[in-house]
C-alpha cells in the first residue's frame, strides 16, 4: 500500500494516513502475552453463555430439523431415482 492508494486528499495526507495506520499497527504486535491473556478474560467475561435449558433446546431442534431435511432429501431423491429408471425403460422399449 503506497500514496497512490488513497483516491481523495493530497498526497502528504495520504502518507500521513498511511503512517498512523502502520504505527497502530505495530502496536497492537507489540502486546504482551500475559496482556493478551488478561483482555481474553476481560472478553470471556462479558459473554452471556446461553442455559442449559437453552442448550438442550437447540441441540433437540437442530436434531428435529435434520430429521426433517433428511427425509425431504429422502423423497426427492427417491422420485428422481424413479422418474429416471422410467425414463431409461422408456428409451429401452423404444
């Protein structure tokens, strides 16, 4: 990425740009594990963790919803497999 890249403004402020961008860059390689670990907590923390309720009902629904799709596909597949043989035996007697 080099001045050229940045269609408004002049090219000082392009680079100007580019140079902060590169700075906060290279910020960000220079954090710490042990300051990785700790933000990791600190974002672990505000996740809301669905129930165990919650949990079962979408793993019971999601079985539900396969089940269904696995016979859908089922069918489908069962009629192409016999408008297919219909087909053939149809350009067999002919």
């Amino acid at each position: 990425m080099d001045c050229t890249d940045f269609p408004e403004g002049n090219g000082q402020q392009a680079h100007a740009r580019l140079a902060a961008d590169q700075s906060r860059i290279s910020e960000v390689a220079k954090t710490s594990p042990s300051e990785f670990i700790r933000q990791v907590r600190a974002e672990t923390a505000k996740v809301v963790w669905p129930t165990r309720r919650e949990t079962v009902m979408t793993a019971v629904m999601v079985v539900i919803m396969t089940s269904l799709l696995a016979i859908f596909f089922l069918g489908v597949d069962t009629f192409f497999d016999t408008l297919v043989k219909f087909l053939l035996s149809l350009a067999q007697k002919g």
